[in-house]
C-alpha cells in the first residue's frame, strides 16, 4: 500500500474502504489501486469474445461510480460479508457488466462463457484477484526489502557474503526479491542465475530458500489486510488457495 492509508500496515482492507465510502481523498486513491487492476482483468475477460462492442474504461468507473456515490455499495458495505470484500467487489463488478450488456440490447453472458466452458464467472474473478495480489504482494515484498537494506547499510549490520562483480550484494534484500523474478519470470536454474552472478550454488540456494519465505510473509500480509477478522490458520488456508488459482 502507499501513502498515508498504509503506513506501516497499521489499516485494514475495513479502513480503506471506510475511508473511501466517506470520501477521503488518499482512501479513494488507495482503493482504486487496489482494486481497480482487479476489476479490468475481470471485464476483459468476460467481453474477451466482444472487444468492440464494449469501453471498459467506461465499465471500469461505472463501478467505480457504484462504489463511491452517496450511498453507494460501499457505504451498505458491512464487515463479515461472505467471502469478504472480495465477494462483494465480484457482485458488484458483474452486476455493472450486466448493465453495459443489456444497454447494448446483447444477450447476456452466460456466467460459464468466459476463459473456457469449465470457468465461471466468479472463477474467472478469482483469477483476476490472484493475479493482482500477487503482484501487491511481490510490491510490498520490494518495498520491505529496500527498508531493510536502507537500515542494514546505516546500522552497519550487512553480514559477509560471496564476493561478486557482477551484483551490489549489499542490497542483500533486494536482491532476493531479483532472485524470485528471474527464477519464476525468467524461469532461469538457480545455478545458471549463480554463474550468472558469480555466487556460490549453495549460498544462493538459501537465499532462494529465504526470498520464498519473505515473500509468502508479504502474501499473508495482505491476505490479513483483506481479512482481519480471520485467524492465522484461515489466512494460511486462503494464502493456498490462492496460490492454487494461478495454477
């Protein structure tokens, strides 16, 4: 998160939209960062077959407009709804496509003909908010590694490591969060990125080993901001369940 709705992780998703829903300024901004990602990857998905006869953008603020007017879903928005805010973000997401299909007199969408004839429309939703957690979680996970590599060079704290030419392995932190992109986006061994880097197989085995663990931290971070009301356990279920979406 950014800005004054996120320092130090000290709201939750209810605060954000709270703050929102009464018409704060930084709260609006966070919440369509947040979730706006979401709510495109789900319209484009679902008119995939239909790209002409569609403005997503206009779709986009539709929803938007829904959220935020006065008296709008969010402020008939109450904490414990099913499935959280996600399920609710869904309802509203697809009630707005609904409309935009009926103005154009078109048949409404069959809640199955999205991605394939097997992905219903809140599993298509799904994946659209898999996908954009991800990558909340892989920023958050950049912005704490930054942190700690600003505090570990003050403090004097970095710890010996291989000697390397070929990265600033000070930023120790950081680096972890490269790793993580070269070996999942890049889909590159771990032994090429270490001779690539000049630095030891073993050694970066357990950095990798460390940056899963970072960033499965980050992912349950957000997955508690999304949820605070659950316990340890229900995050951690959620958190596997939604590494299972992208599968």
């Amino acid at each position: 998160m950014s800005g004054n709705a996120s320092e130090e992780w000290d709201t939750t998703c209810w605060t954000v939209l709270r703050g929102a829903a009464k018409g704060d300024p930084s709260f609006r901004t966070e919440f369509a960062r947040l979730y706006e990602p979401v709510i495109r990857k789900f319209l484009q998905i679902r008119w995939a077959a239909r790209p002409n006869r569609f403005d997503l953008d206009d779709a986009v603020q539709d929803v938007f407009l829904d959220c935020l007017k006065p008296d709008g879903a969010l402020q008939r928005l109450e904490v414990g709804y099913p499935n959280g805010f996600r399920g609710y973000l869904f309802g509203i997401t697809r009630n707005v496509a609904r409309r935009q299909e009926q103005r154009r007199h078109l048949e409404p969408l069959p809640d199955h003909d999205l991605e394939d004839e097997q992905t219903g429309a809140e599993t298509a939703f799904d994946r659209a908010w898999a996908r954009t957690m991800m990558k909340e979680a892989v920023r958050v996970m950049t912005e704490t590694a930054q942190r700690v590599d600003a505090a570990s060079v003050h403090h004097g704290q970095s710890k010996p490591i291989p000697n390397s030419a070929q990265v600033d392995l000070r930023a120790r932190a950081s680096l972890r969060v490269e790793l993580l992109r070269l070996r999942f986006q890049e889909n590159l061994p771990i032994r090429e990125i270490a001779q690539a880097w000049h630095v030891e197989t073993a050694w970066l085995h357990h950095e990798y080993a460390t940056a899963r663990a970072e960033f499965h931290a980050a992912l349950l971070q957000l997955i508690a901001f999304h949820n605070p009301s659950a316990t340890n356990a229900e995050n951690q279920q959620a958190c596997r369940e939604l590494l299972a979406m992208l599968h």
